[in-house]
C-alpha cells in the first residue's frame, strides 16, 4: 500500500491517503502531547510502541467480535486502516475516578465506580473538547440517536472485553476515550487508537501510574511504562 497524501496531521499521529479510495495509512510518530498541545515532546520509541499496541488491542477486540477501523501493520510505526467517516464525539468510560471527572465533581481519586461513569466529549481543539450530551448531539447533528445508542453500548463492550485482560497482567483499567466512525454501509466501526496514550491504567497493588498521566505528570519513564503494560498482557515489544 503506497502513501499518497497527507490527508490530517494530528497531535500524535498522521493520515495519509492511498492509492486505494477505502484504505488510509495511520503513521504514529514520536510526539506526545497533553493539555491540548500546551505540552510537547518527542518521546523515543512511542509511535512503534503506540502502532503495535494498538495493533494487538485492536486485533484482540475484532476476536471478541468488535468491528475496528485496523487491517494490518505495515511496518514498526504504521497501520493501514479502514476509511471512515469520523464521528466528531469522544466516548469516556471510567472504572475508577481519576482526570477532569475528579476535577469537575470534587470526587478522591481511585474512587470505584460501579455502573462505570460514560461521558461524551465534542472534539473541538479551540473549545477544549467540552463535554456533551446525547442532546447535544442529536440538536447539531454530531450524530444520530442510534448512532449514540450504538457508541455507548459499544464502548461498554470493550471495556467488558479489556478491563479482565489489564486485570490478569495486575493493572486496573481506569478510563479510556474511544473514537467512532461509519464505513460505507453506515456500520459504527471503532476507529483511531486504543493505547495508554488514551487511557489510563494503575498497578493494582501499588496503584502505580503506568499511562500517559506519566507524561502529563512529569513522572518520566513514559515509553518503558507503555512497554512494561504491552508485556504485562502478552505482548512483547522488547
Ligand atoms: O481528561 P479525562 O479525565 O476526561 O480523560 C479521560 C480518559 O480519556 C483518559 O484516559 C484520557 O487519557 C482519555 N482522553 C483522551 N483524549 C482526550 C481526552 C481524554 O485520550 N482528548
């Protein structure tokens, strides 16, 4: 599969149309970024680490019998994907409370939340990704009262499928984001990432940060904790 174009050069990774008008290119690269790209740095390793992890999770899921954007990896920091029509909406889920819900509720971090707490997010740089609700979405047309249906029992499918695997390798699965999209017969279809770019995982015992709170933080050690987590459930990035 050949790169055509740059088709949209985001924080982390960056799409490229191919000669195929379906399939698209994803390239993770080395930059990290937090607090809406106030905070940048190159991180040596991340976008192999990231491509291949989300590689696994993504291959993982599709086992499970949940559709995803992935078709396979081209190389250390490249995947070719599905083309999809991106759902402009962020889905939340939290096992535990940590981040903005904490900041916003006044919560203690590691609080257990049980039904696990879903939110939506808008994906809006300039807005600071604000959170949304299903009537937000259905008003502005983000997207339709099915679509969210299929979104928020979706997500809730992949936490079911991902927090026992985090639990086996002694890590707590605390939240993750989720993206969406629609393949050319309207289907929802997972689309973009699951790394710990995007979510945030504990020790259980130690409740040792091992995600991107890392870099937020300033804790170091970013790209080994990702590799220690890939190892954790199976996956040998060395
Ligand atoms: O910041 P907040 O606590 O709302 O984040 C919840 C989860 O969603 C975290 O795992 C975070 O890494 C992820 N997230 C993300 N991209 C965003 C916002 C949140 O991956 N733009």
């Amino acid at each position: 599969m050949r790169k055509v174009s740059e088709l949209y050069r985001g924080k982390a990774k960056t799409v490229f149309v191919t000669e195929d008008a379906n399939k698209l290119i994803l390239e993770f690269r080395d930059d990290t970024s937090a607090f809406d790209g106030e905070k940048i740095e190159q991180l040596s390793r991340k976008g192999e680490v990231n491509n291949k992890f989300n590689n696994f999770i993504m291959q993982t899921l599709e086992n499970k019998g949940i559709k995803t954007q992935l078709e396979s990896l081209i190389d250390d920091t490249q995947s070719v994907v599905k083309k999809l029509n991106m759902i402009p909406v962020e889905c939340v889920i939290r096992n535990y409370a940590a981040g903005s819900l904490c900041k916003r509720l006044g919560v203690e971090e590691g609080l257990a939340l049980s039904p696990p707490t879903f939110e939506f997010f808008l994906k809006n740089d300039a807005l600071h990704d604000p959170m949304i609700n299903e009537s937000h979405c259905a008003s502005f047309g983000w997207a339709t009262p099915e679509q969210i249906s299929q979104m928020k029992s979706l997500t809730f499918a992949v936490n079911e499928v991902l927090s026992p695997i985090f639990e086996a390798g002694g890590m707590l699965l605390v939240d993750f984001k989720l993206e969406f999209g629609t393949d050319e017969n309207g289907d929802i279809i997972l689309g973009d990432e699951f790394t710990p770019d995007g979510c945030r995982l504990w020790d259980k015992e130690t409740k040792k940060k091992l995600d991107k709170d890392r870099f937020r933080q300033g804790l170091g050690s970013v790209v080994e904790s990702y590799i220690e987590v890939a190892a954790r459930i199976g996956l040998d990035i060395g």
